[in-house]
C-alpha cells in the first residue's frame, strides 16, 4: 500500500491522471422503493458498455449489493479499516466483471470513523482512480447524517423514488435538506415501478414543480422511469440481476435508456471525481460530525 502522505499530497494537488472517474450517488428518501436493484443493473448496463465499474455498498448498516447476487463476501469494509487487509483483497466481482466493495451490517458510519480510519479508507480507494470510469455509491435511505455523507462527495445524486405518495414526500424532503443544508441544487431523478410511463412522467412532473415552487433554484433532471414488472420481483427472490436474466424485457430496455441518458448529460467537472470525493471525505471530518460543520459550496 502507498504511502499514505504520498497520496493525501497528490489527492489535494489535483492528481496527475488525465481521466477522471465518475462519482455517482443513488439515494432516497425511503427505504422499499428498489434502489439496490437500480444500482446494480445500472452497474451492469455500464459494464456492457465497456465501462469498469466499482460499487460501493454505502448502506453500511443493513449490507444488501452482495446480497441481491447471491455472493458470500468473507471479508467487509470493517476488516479494512481494523487493518486486517487490503481493500483490494475484499472485491467482489459481479457480473460482467462489475467489482464491489462490500459493506456489513452494524458498522459504525463512516463520517464517525477515526482520523486513521479515514486516511486508511482514503489510501484505500485511492488504488482505484487511474482504474475505473465509474464509481457508484449505494447509500442508506433517508436524512441520516451518514447519507448526506456520501450525497455530498459525488459527483452527481440519483434519487429514486416511486408513485406512491410517502416516496415522494420523502424524496423531497431529501432534496430539501441538501439544498437548505449542503447548497446542492442539481439532482437526477428516476422513478421506479411505475405502472406506465404516463404515470412515471407525471411524478416526475410533480416533484419537479413541488421543488420549483419551494426552493427555486433547484433542477432535476429526469432519466427516465422503471416499469413495475413481475419479472424484477422474481429475479431479486433469486438473487439474479434482471437486466442479465431479461435483457429484452420492458425494465431492462426501460433502465438501460435512463444509462443512456445519464451518459449523454454528463457533467464534464473535476468536483465529484475520485479525488475529490476522497478529500471531500477529509474535509467533512475535520470539521467535525454536526452539520453545521460541512461546508458545502458547488455551483452544481
């Protein structure tokens, strides 16, 4: 492993690669409304694509990437950061060579992780800059201080939501405080399990009205919507990605057009890279755990 002064020197001087990954966060403001099934198939869509791929199971108190397909890590984040091995040594790999980084149930958050957890996760991650082209962050649902965490360091933020009404009250109560809170004023937004993409159109249209009249300056950008399909049910009961198992079907062809989307409206931005979600990462713990703490300001 590098040197750790080494990378914090090159991290905060902007780096030397010439191609930056791309930092996603998927996220919501409840729990249900199938999240974890978006970021993996989404992960496998990109990795078709010829894309390399890392997730990183951010939901760190309830671990459900590796769970949805059907692998048994013997090693978590936890073992990382107790020193007992190197990140690389805990990858999984997924479907088409998709790697993930594992997270397991009770870890404590990392935005409460010591100065020497941080730097070893830093040092950690910092392997994988000059080696993939996107990372996409899993986060736990809601407003805990441990989503914002993450929301935060990325480049941009997905919010999944559904039709039914407690989602998108709560997908808008988690816009709101990352606008109020954090000054983000930039989301992507999909809706799943939509009955049909009229209904999927119309939530999207509704939530976009609701944040332009209550916050202004908000702009959600709309991938697109997931269909309710039986099919995805079925897969997720045996722990198989459905864009794999139903490559034709209706979710998959729906799901891969919101990619798609998400490529053709990249933003060209250093912020929101590896590097800048690693020294995010230190920044937001040297100013300690309260919110007010995080000093956020991105013209994003």
């Amino acid at each position: 492993m590098k040197d750790q002064a080494h990378t914090l020197r090159r991290i905060f001087e902007g780096g030397a690669s010439s191609s930056f990954p791309q930092v996603l966060s998927v996220t919501s403001g409840k729990g249900g409304v199938g999240k974890t099934s978006i970021v993996v198939n989404m992960a496998i869509i990109l990795a078709q694509k010829g894309k390399k791929v890392l997730v990183l199971d951010a939901d760190l108190g309830l671990a459900n990437v590796d769970v949805m397909l059907g692998l048994m890590p013997k090693h978590n984040i936890q073992h990382v950061l107790d020193g007992q091995c190197a990140l690389e040594d805990i990858l999984l790999e997924g479907p088409e060579g998709i790697k993930i980084i594992p997270a397991s149930s009770g870890i404590q958050e990392l935005s409460d992780l010591t100065n020497e957890q941080q730097l070893c996760l830093v040092n950690s991650l910092d392997y994988f800059d000059q080696h993939i082209d996107y990372m996409i962050i899993d986060t736990g649902a809601g407003i805990s201080r441990n989503v914002m965490y993450f929301n935060t360091a990325a480049q941009r933020i997905l919010v999944v939501c559904t039709p039914e009404p407690t989602s998108i009250t709560d997908a808008y109560a988690l816009i709101k405080v990352l606008r109020k809170q954090y000054g983000i004023k930039r989301f992507d937004l999909i809706v799943n399990n939509a009955s049909s993409k009229i209904e999927g159109d119309q939530v999207a249209r509704q939530l976009t009205l609701v944040c332009e009249r209550f916050l202004g300056d908000v702009a959600l950008e709309i991938l697109g919507s997931i269909p309710t399909d039986k099919t995805i049910s079925e897969c997720i009961k045996g722990q198989k990605a459905f864009v794999g198992v139903h490559p034709t079907g209706e979710a998959s062809i729906r799901l891969e057009r919101v990619v798609n989307r998400l490529e053709q409206t990249s933003r060209n931005s250093n912020s929101g890279n590896l590097q800048f979600f690693l020294k995010r990462m230190l920044l937001n713990q040297s100013k300690g755990s309260s919110h007010a703490g995080y000093s956020i300001s991105r013209s994003y």
